[in-house]
C-alpha cells in the first residue's frame, strides 16, 4: 500500500496528540468494523477553536488523518471547522488508499462530534449531524 509523504509524516509525528483537561467539546467516535477510536478534545473561545487535541486507537492512516485534522481545525469559528469535511482532509494529506478513505470519515465525525458535544454543553440546538461511518470491509 503506497502512502503519501504527507501521511507517513502525520503518522511518524502526530501534532496534537493527548487531551485537554478542561475541554469545552469532547468528540469520541470508533468504527464498529475495524475496531479503531478516535477521541476528539476542543477548547473554545469566542466561537474560535484555541486548542485541539486528540487520542487515536487504530490504524496509521486513523492516526494521520486525526492528526492533520486537528490542524485544520485549529484557530478556525465553529462554522468553518464544521465545513472542514473528510475529503478536505484526504486532500490535505495528498490522498489515500481508496481501501483507508474510511479512516478520514473518522477524522470528521471525531471533530464534528466534539462540536456537537461543545454545543450540548452551551444548551445550543440543533447540534451539527454525525453521519454515517463508511465501510471497513478492507481494514488492516
Ligand atoms: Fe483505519 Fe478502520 S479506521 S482501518
């Protein structure tokens, strides 16, 4: 399977890895199939996402995406970081595996869940959808 440079660098340096004590939205989504999690933290501040930080159990390509998504995400309004979709972050990574595009869908319901949960805690309705996670047939 031929990665990126892009992605072997996400995956060898992950930005952004741990959690946030305090966070204002916590994300947490996995894939039935595969087995892998993804949490997700943020910290907001005037509708501005000032910190991300996430913890992933699974593959690489999980890892990566996790990990440039954060990035993404990071200094955005809540209303940009929710366009922010699992293609843009396959774009950013200079593409992937057809067999591990399912690992970047992760990567966008783990921040759009922690959006969600961000938006539960300030009682904001309705919050934003976390859609269907792809097939893992091809996994590992
Ligand atoms: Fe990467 Fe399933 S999330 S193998």
């Amino acid at each position: 399977m031929l990665y990126s440079d892009k992605v072997m660098d996400h995956f060898a340096n992950p930005r952004n890895v741990g959690e946030i004590e305090d966070a204002d939205g916590i994300g947490e989504v996995g894939n039935a199939k595969c087995g892998d999690i993804m949490k997700m933290y943020i910290k907001v501040d005037g509708g501005v996402i000032t910190d991300v930080k996430f913890k992933t159990f699974g593959c690489g390509a999980a890892v990566a995406t996790s990990s440039i998504a954060t990035e993404m995400i990071k200094g955005k309004t809540i209303d940009d970081a929710l366009k922010v979709t699992n293609k843009a972050v396959v774009e950013a990574l200079e593409g992937l595996p057809p067999q591990k595009l399912h690992c970047s869908v992760l990567a966008e319901q783990a921040m759009k869940s922690a959006l969600s949960d961000y938006y539960r805690r300030q009682g904001i309705d309705p919050v934003p959808i976390v859609g269907e996670i792809g097939d893992c047939e091809d996994c590992h």
